[in-house]
C-alpha cells in the first residue's frame, strides 16, 4: 500500500528575513554555526536532525553515486534517485542496439527485473571529524615543502589506517582552506547497485547541449537505482542471494508543490571550486586556460560527432564520452564569459589591495603573511609560461585519442617484461589484469573515430604548443610526415596493438617485450609522458611557492575577518547548502519565473532535432491533462530555481525543504552565474532543479511502475504559514500532527 504522510507546520518567518542567496558549502558537522539563520529562513529541523553520528539523520540518506555525483535513499529498501546524467553512463553500459534504455528509457515492474550495474558503487558517509591537530603534528614554518608534505602524508595515513582498523569501511584525510585544516572522512562503500527505472533521453536529456546551463530548463533529469547487500546487510559484489539494503534513514517525498520564498537546502558532494583564486589565477583562466580546453574540445566533439552522426550503434557507443566532453566545453565558455562580464579580476585585486593594506599596517600579521601575495605572483610568473603545454598534454594527449591512453596503461609491463629482477608471476598477474580489461575498453570504441580523433589532436598540438615545449618525438613524426597528420594517423593505427580489440588480444596471447617497446603508441606515449614529467620538473618550485602562497593568503583573509563564517573550497567532501527558491532577472528589463511548465516543453518541440523530440505519450498525457496527483491546478510544473550554492559532483544532490522532505534534484547551474565557481554572485547564481513532482508523474503516469510510487512515502500538504506573535528572541514555533 502506498503511504501517506500528511504535515501541517505553522512556519514563524522573523521580520525582514533575507531572501538573498546564500554563498557557501558548508561542512555538516559545523552546521550549528549556520542554524539559527536557516531557522529563520523556514527550517523546521535541528542539527542533530541533519547530522548525527549516533542516530539517524539526513547525512545517513545522502550518497556519493558512482566517482563524481550525489544521489539519495528514497525509501526504505535502498531504492536511490539520482540525475539521468549521472546515470547515463550506466545506463549506456548496460544498454544494447537491441533493448536501448537510453532511447527508450526502462523500468523494473518488480525488483527481479532490476538490472546488476558492473562497477557502479554507492559509498554512505559514517563519520566525520576534525583531524587538524593530528595531521599537522610535527609541521613547522621552517620546514621546506616536500618535508612539509611528507610528514602531512604519514600522518593522514596513520589516521586513516586508525579509522578503519577491523573494519570494511575506507577512509580518507582531506585538506581545507589550503592546507589549514584537515578533516578525516570515513565511509561505507556498496557494490551491487542495480538500475531500477530511467526515462528515455527524450525526456532524461530533454534540450540536451543546447539547454545545458540554460533556463528556462525543461528536463527530467533523473534516474533510479537500488542499493543492494549481503543477507547480514554488509556491503557484498552481486549475487543472486543479496537483498535490498534496509536503509537508515530515507527522505520522504513532499508533492505539494513550492513557492517563492520557501526555504530548501542541498546536501550532496559538490567536488570543487577555487573562490580563493587568486587575481593572477583568474588572469590565466581567462586568457589562457580556460579557451584552449575550449577550442581542443570543439574539435573532439565535432570528430565525434562524424562517426555518431553516421551510424546508430555508433552513437549508443559513444553517448557518454560526447556528454562527459560537452559539458565542460560549454562550462568553460560561459565561465569565461562571466568572470569577463562580471570584472571577476578587478574585484580579486580589490581584496588582495585590502589584504595588502591590513598587513602593512599590522607588524604581527606581516610577519606571518607578508610573502603571501609575493608568492602567488611569482608562482604565476613560471605557470604562465607553460600552462598552454599543460592544458594541451591534458586534453589533447591524455584525455585525446583513446589509443594513447589505452597504450599507457601497458607501460608496467613493459616496465616488468624489461626488468630481469620480475618474476614470471608477477608478469602473469599483469596480463591477467589487462586481459580482464579488454572488452570493456573495446566495447565503447570505434577505430575510425578514433583516428581522425588522433590526426586532429596531433595537427593542434604541433601548432599551437611551443616548439620548445614539445616532446622531440612529435618534431621527429612532423618531418617524417611532412605535416600530414593525417598519413601520421593512418601509419598509427595501422601498425600498432592498440588500434583494436583483435590487436591486442593476439598480442596477450603471446607478449613480446620488444614488440611492446616499438609499438608505436607506446613510443608517442612514453615520449608525452617524459615531456609532462620534465614541465612538472621546471613547474615544481613555482608550484611549491603557490601552495605556500595559497595557504598563507587563506589563513590571513580568515584572521583579517574575524568576524566571517568563511565556507571552504568544495572538495568533493559531503557539504550543505541552504537558501530559497527564487526568480531573477538576468538582465536590463529581463526577468525569469521561478518555474517552468510542460507548456514550455511543447513550445520547443522539434521533431527533426533529436535534443528536442517529445515522447508521444508525454504528449497524449499533456493534452489530456492527465497529471494525476502531481499537477497543480491543472498545470504540470518541470523545474525549478533556488538559490544554493552548488557546483560539479552536486548534480543529483537532494533539494529539501524545511521539514527534512524531498522536494527536487538539483541538476545544473545557470548560464548567468557560470563564474560561481570562482567568486559567488549573489543576484544571479541560481541551481536549476527538477521538481520532484514532475519525476513522480514520469514514473506513475508516464512509466506505470506504481510499484515505485507504492515503496515511497509521499507528503501532500506543504507546510502552511500562521501569523504567530512572538518576541525577537523567541524560538521558531513548530507544531506537527501526523495522521
């Protein structure tokens, strides 16, 4: 039967609560710092309620979905909700030509259809705690960096190794504000998590590239997985005798609806940002940097899109990788964009001018930070001359053609079969490791692709890196060619074992270590490789001046401001953000709504552009207004916008509101705001998330798998606000009845 909670909350809003966003991501277990304000804004719950170690809270129903997203626990059987582009690559992995659940979507009617996921894991946090005095232990203001280093490094392990003695949970110290702070982190990692429902593409990407970062948003971003366990309920790889994970604490679905004003908060793992990068740093994103990802990832992306565009398992093949590469390459444009327009630079010189001007008038401070911004500047003299080199290894060899990457990961045995002290086994178990890795490398790859990927990564290298900055190899391959790159590729492919799965198994079959060594693949990359590692070499002082820099420069912002609850850079740790749902105007006599509707996603429909292609049921469902209980007044509302401060890895993060109740999925940042990641701007940085409303019709009025609807516990009243006359000093007034 399906379970019904009904809540009515008399909300008490203090006179002239700020409805502004609210910047910073801040760290669960110091949550108290920031409660009173997020009472004031709606809040219902206390900290313990959001986190606690000893009972269950909030933290216990978040996630880290896979190596880079947020995903929650639903209901009570481990059933998971994330985004459909966290899932995609899941999704992509267990679809076919055949049964293709990317195009057509899936859902499991009982959990026996529910589909094992190979190498998808979900990871709960336990614990966290502050480890500061214990990692810095031994560290001195005389000490160089690489001793600084090594000493951090052996106690964060020795910590961890604490934390998880007689366990089967991991760990993992993290550094904050530059190396000030240290926070040990302990976790409880699930590996068999099974795909339970996904909307088709059409719906899970609706808009696609050219909406991403976009709104008005009209996407159903989402998707849904089950954590499962061993019988005991300890985390176990698949088997047929695992069962659905008995969860500690999952979040009930609130279906009323939100309004303007109403306070929501995000948790999730949001993975970085530098908001204190520095003048010089954003200089160089802006000038450098940022643009050469851009015009390297217009040419993969366009390469891709050939061999796509041409044939249909192609493009199943290839789905994740083009998504994973468009995403940043249309982040780092409007990033660009913003901190341009919003004079991003100018007003990082501004504070490091107050930052100046404090210690020059204060001999304590100067003696402490004085060489701070001295530091950073000279640092990013040296980057400066090598960032192009940097930017053009990273995208454009390491993360270019596949055939380069898929070389590198040989190079042990290489090293192995060349070593006369390796034993036979320790060759063997190496084969064995690259043999089981085959047919996942190859099931996702096409050889042409791949070559004209090559030819064009090569041609943009040579061009643009400084010749004095390249490996002699490519000048070599240059000549040789004669600025052909194509003949390059054709000779590339063509001759090594890496070009296809047929190659490679045959070299597995019988290796020979000089055929390893004069393979050309593995010659292209042993040389990129040397190269990167001699840049690193030249790079290492000015690198060990900026962390030095970096850390002084925090330390002092936070000892100038004492008076500042300063939120540390996201490092993919389990973060909070709070604020309200909002509208903006994103421009001279431009406003946007805070809502969109299923109006918006007819508007656009274009049945000869795939990104914006409408389900025919979607269709009879709208014209029908057949919403079910989701709809409000007869209108099926689709996304949207809150305040939160969020950034990558926060995609799939729970937006909830003030009585601890689900009410979205966040899912992007907007187009405006682009430069948040960096500085934090407040009129116009807006989360863009699904309205949790809009993914319960998909999957009860559009999928039929009422068998979903019917495990969760679904809210229908939203929290009612009462005129209550209290004293400013008074705390909020809540009075719950459950029936």
């Amino acid at each position: 039967m399906k379970k019904l909670l009904i809540t009515i909350v008399a909300f008490v809003f203090l006179a002239n609560t700020s409805m502004k966003a609210d910047e910073g991501m801040w760290i669960p277990l110091l949550i108290n710092k920031n409660i009173a304000e997020m009472q004031e804004l709606g809040l219902k719950l206390t900290a313990e309620d959001i986190y606690n170690v000893n009972n269950s809270s909030i933290k216990d129903a978040i996630t880290i979905f896979g190596r880079g997203c947020t995903g929650e626990i639903i209901s009570p059987e481990g059933l998971l909700l994330t985004n459909h582009h966290c899932g995609y690559g899941s999704i992509q992995k267990v679809s076919t030509p055949e049964a293709n659940y990317l195009d057509d979507g899936f859902w499991a009617m009982n959990k026996n259809e529910e589909i094992p996921v190979k190498g998808l894991t979900v990871q709960f946090l336990q614990y966290m705690k502050n480890a500061s005095e214990k990692v810095l232990h031994g560290v001195n203001p005389k000490m160089t960096a690489d001793e600084r280093a090594e000493i951090i490094r052996k106690n964060s392990k020795h910590i961890e190794d604490h934390a998880i003695k007689d366990t089967d949970y991991n760990a993992r110290v993290v550094s904050f504000f530059g190396g000030n702070e240290y926070y040990l982190f302990v976790y409880e990692t699930f590996k068999d998590i099974r795909l339970v429902g996904t909307p088709p593409e059409s719906i899970g990407k609706f808009g696609a590239d050219t909406d991403n970062w976009m709104w008005p948003r009209h996407t159903g971003d989402f998707s849904m997985f089950r954590v499962y366990t061993a019988p005991d309920g300890s985390p176990a790889k698949y088997s047929e005798e695992n069962v659905p994970l008995k969860s500690k604490h999952y979040l009930p679905i609130n279906i009323a609806g939100v309004e303007k004003d109403d306070f929501a908060m995000i948790m999730g793992y949001p993975g970085g940002t530098d908001r204190f990068l520095s003048s010089f740093g954003v200089d160089l994103a802006i000038n450098t940097s940022n643009p050469t990802v851009v015009d390297i990832r217009e040419v993969k992306l366009a390469k891709m899109r050939e061999g796509m565009d041409a044939d249909d398992a192609v493009r199943l093949q290839y789905a994740s990788k083009f998504a994973g590469t468009a995403n940043y390459w249309k982040y780092f444009i409007g990033q660009t964009k913003g901190l341009k327009r919003l004079k991003v630079k100018e007003k990082k010189q501004k504070e490091e001018a107050e930052f100046q001007n404090w210690i020059d008038q204060n001999p304590k401070a100067k003696m402490k930070y004085g060489e701070a911004l001295v530091l950073i500047g000279d640092a990013y003299d040296v980057k400066g001359q090598y960032d192009l080199a940097n930017v053009y290894f990273r995208e454009a060899v390491y993360r270019g053609a596949e055939i380069l990457g898929y070389a590198y990961r040989f190079s042990k045995l290489s090293k192995l079969m060349n070593d006369k002290e390796s034993s036979d086994s320790l060759i063997d178990v190496n084969i064995a490791r690259l043999k089981a890795g085959v047919d996942g490398h190859f099931k996702n790859y096409n050889e042409l692709i791949d070559r004209n990927l090559f030819a064009a990564m090569m041609e943009m290298y040579h061009s643009n890196v400084p010749l004095d900055q390249q490996p002699a190899y490519i000048l070599k391959m240059d000549k040789k060619f004669k600025g052909d790159y194509n003949k390059y590729a054709d000779y590339m492919y063509d001759k090594s074992i890496f070009a296809n799965k047929q190659k490679v198994d045959e070299f597995l079959a019988a290796p020979n270590k000089k055929k390893l060594a004069k393979d050309p693949a593995m010659v292209a990359v042993k040389a990129f490789f040397n190269s990167y590692r001699a840049m690193q070499g030249n790079l290492k002082e000015a690198n060990e001046k900026l962390t030095k820099g970096h850390r002084l420069y925090i330390a002092g912002l936070r000892e100038m401001n004492p008076e500042k609850n300063y939120a540390p850079d996201a490092n993919f740790t389990m973060r909070l953000t709070y604020g309200t749902v909002q509208d903006y105007f994103p421009a001279d006599a431009v406003h946007y709504e805070y809502f969109t509707t299923m109006d918006g996603i007819m508007q656009k429909e274009d049945p000869s552009n795939w990104e914006f292609k409408v389900p025919a049921k979607l269709k009879e469902l709208y014209n029908a207004g057949d919403f079910g209980q989701y709809g409000e007044d007869g209108v099926m509302k689709v996304c949207f916008l809150t305040t939160h401060d969020i950034t990558g890895g926060n995609s799939g993060s729970p937006v909830i509101n003030g009585n601890g109740e689900l009410i979205g999925l966040a899912f992007d940042g907007n187009w405006e705001a682009m430069s948040g990641d960096i500085a934090f701007e407040p009129e116009l940085q807006r989360t863009i998330n699904v309205d949790i409303r809009y993914v319960m019709f998909i999957v009860d009025k559009f999928a039929g798998a009422t068998n979903l609807i019917d495990e969760m516990t679904l809210v229908t009243e939203r929290p009612t606000t009462t005129v209550v006359e209290i004293e400013e000093t008074d705390p909020p007034v809540l009075e719950e009845v459950v029936e």
